[in-house]
C-alpha cells in the first residue's frame, strides 16, 4: 500500500496527501465482508441492531443503506475522540483530493478545533477570509446563524466553503471582544501562494513561507538562489500564519538551513512500530547564515516542526506568539466505494523529543499584536525580528 505522509490541518481549504490502499465494506447481513474483522472483535450485536431497525422503524422508505453504513462508520471514528480522524463520504473525498492541487473555490482558512470549540488557524495570503478581516485565534460561534459547538471539522468545512460569488456568514468572537460579532465572505477562487522574499535594512533576507504546499520546495530553490548572489548576510524567517502541509517540502526546506544529516523531525508511531527519523538532505547554504524566526498562533503542524528544528538544531531566536500547537499525522486510506477515512497514525516530536500537540511552540522573545497595531498596520513582532538578527554575528 503506498502511503504518504501529511501533517496538516483539515480545513476550510483542505490540503493533504493520501495513503492509498484497500478498505473494508460493510453491507446487509447476507452480503459477506471484503475484508472481515479479527476473530476476537464480535460484530452480533451490529447486526442485531440492523435488523431490529429494519423490521420496527415506522418510516421504512427511510431506511437508506448507504447512509446508514456511512453513518455507523462515522460513529466508530467519532468515539476515537480525535478531531482529526473522520470519514470522507465519496463527494468529500474528491473534494480532497482536488485540493491538493491548491487552487479551489472558498474563503482561504484553516480551521482547527480547540478544547472544543471551531476556531481559525489562519487564513491564508490573500484570500476572502484574510481581506474580511478574520484572525489566528478568532473563535467560529456560528456558521450562517447555525452553532458551531461539537460541530465536526468536516461538517464546518462542508458549511463554509462553497462556489465562487456565493456568500457565508461567520459569527466570530475575538480575545478583547464581549460580544461576538457577524462577518459577511462573499466566496472565491483561492490560489495559495508558497512564499515571497525581500531585502531588508540593506542585507537581511526577509522570507514569508505561506505553506508547504506542492509547489513550495520549487519556489523556494529558486528563491534561494537569488538570495545567495543578493547583498544578504542574515535571514529572517517569517512562519506566522503558516498551517503546515508536505512533510517532504518542510523537510527539503529545512536542508536549506541545517547540516545535512541534522535531525528535523521524530515521527512517533504510539508503540505501534519504531519512531522514524527525519534529517536534513542538504545543500545547507544558509546554515552559517545569522537568522531568526517569527512564529504567531497561526503557526501549525509542518512550520511548528520547521521552527522547532531550527531552535534545537541552531538555537535560532523564536519571535512572536505561541504557536498553535498540531503535532499529529493522518493518513488518508480510500475505501472501495470511494470514500475514505483520514486517520491520525502518528505524533511528531521536535529534535529534542519535546511534542507539540496542544502546547505548541513557546516563543523565546514573546510580542504580541494589539488591536491598534492591526488598524495601523504596524508590525512589532518583525521589528523585533530586523532589530535582534542585526546584532546577531556570522556563525
């Protein structure tokens, strides 16, 4: 079964790779399984409740098969507790599917459930969600006047995204506000773009990594080799607002930054199997390079990896906000029908064993942004950054 690995958020834009391969289907009594269970799992009382629902419910047009198998394969995944392990029906597995390719119609965000509650990641560079003003950490009370409370990730991403020109109502509560308040998305096509670059203070280079997403590893190649024949002697890096994506493109990043060989990541399988390593390929050319990094709450999954890499490995100055704190793998595995389950396999730990789930990443220089820095479109935290990288001396 050929797998890939992905550390993402399922989201309003929905990225992620897939782990190819063979299912199970339930179907009626008489119908035998493709793939039947162990010996010790005793499936009498499934069927028993099936066929009590068939001979006494009173609405027996109702008794919709597909749904129902759908239905007790969502309630088995639901009782794992974990946000992130859910059912695809066929229509949202191609929905999927499609958005790997990073271009779909919708606001452009990633949501993520915390402690319960729907809240945005981030939304992402240039997207509806971004123009209308949404926020890392803003809190999704409703979904066109529907609550969001124990609303699965999926069902959210179902009522939010939606065709070009169309129109959602989010109703948000902020950290400051008492009330919560309505935001109006009209809908549209999102492309995501994987980074851009710029000299700043005459030689740092300053990079904004978006996302990991597939086109990232090439962006950033060439990218990279323009800012080693620029007057650049330090970097900033600048992970805010990034919610992860290809293990492989964070990876083939961090080569840019650490000696090959230096330990990125630790994928830990729970017990189930041995943890995996995983090292930077090279080439390294940045790694003598004076740098910092910015992270916020918009910070997830691959670019919580990244930063934490380069604070084990470098001890690389992290600026800015705790960051969202996803260290967990899924997989998705296509069933027969063509639908399919994403399935949390694995944890990632940082390089020095620390895990990131829940707690995140704690800033080494904690700046916060207020509300008059947003209106004023000021930025303190990559004052900070430009301010501690030009007092930082060549490794």
């Amino acid at each position: 079964m050929k797998k890939y690995k992905v550390f993402l958020f399922f989201i309003v834009v929905l990225f992620g790779i897939a782990s190819f391969g063979s299912g199970f289907l339930l179907g009626k009594s008489s119908v035998h399984c493709k793939v039947c269970p162990p010996e010790d799992v005793d499936f009498s009382l499934f069927w028993e409740a099936w066929r009590e629902v068939h001979k006494k419910f009173v609405d027996p047009q109702k008794l919709d098969t597909k749904k129902m198998i759908y239905g007790a394969i969502s309630g088995m995944l639901e009782s794992l507790e974990d946000p992130y392990t859910v059912f695809l029906e066929p229509r949202e597995s191609k929905v999927f599917s499609e958005d790997i390719s990073g271009k779909f119609e919708g606001v452009g965000m990633e949501i993520g459930i915390v402690k319960g509650e729907l809240q945005v990641i981030t939304p992402l560079e240039g997207t509806p969600a971004q123009k209308a003003g949404l926020r890392p950490g803003d809190k999704i009370v409703k979904i066109d006047g529907k609550p969001s409370l124990h609303i699965s990730l999926d069902e959210a991403v179902k009522l939010i995204r939606g065709p070009r020109g169309t129109e959602v109502t989010l109703t948000i509560l902020r950290e400051g506000w008492e009330e919560p308040r309505d935001f109006k998305i009209k809908r549209d096509i999102v492309e995501i773009p994987s980074l851009k670059w710029e000299i700043k203070e005459g030689d740092i280079a300053y990079i904004k990594l978006y996302h990991f997403t597939q086109l990232a590893s090439y962006d950033f190649n060439k990218a990279s080799k323009e800012i080693l024949k620029s007057p650049a002697k330090r970097i900033i890096l600048d992970l805010r607002n990034n919610p992860g994506g290809y293990l492989e493109v964070a990876r083939i990043i961090a080569g840019w930054f650490l000696e090959k060989g230096e330990l990125v990541a630790i994928e830990d399988f729970g017990g189930r199997q041995p943890s995996q390593e995983y090292r930077a390929k090279g080439p390294g050319s940045f790694s003598d390079y004076p740098m910092v990094c910015l992270i916020n709450k918009g910070t997830a999954s691959g670019a919580e990896i990244l930063a934490a890499a380069l604070r084990d490995d470098r001890n690389v100055t992290l600026i800015g906000e705790r960051s969202f704190g996803k260290g967990s793998v899924q997989e998705l595995s296509r069933l027969s029908d063509g639908s399919s389950m994403k399935i949390t396999v694995a944890k990632w730990l940082t390089p020095k064993g620390q895990s990131i789930t829940e707690s995140g990443l704690e800033p080494d220089i904690e700046i916060k942004m207020t509300e008059q820095d947003y209106e004023e479109k000021k930025d303190p935290q990559l004052q900070k950054a430009i301010e501690v990288v030009k007092g930082l001396e060549n490794d």
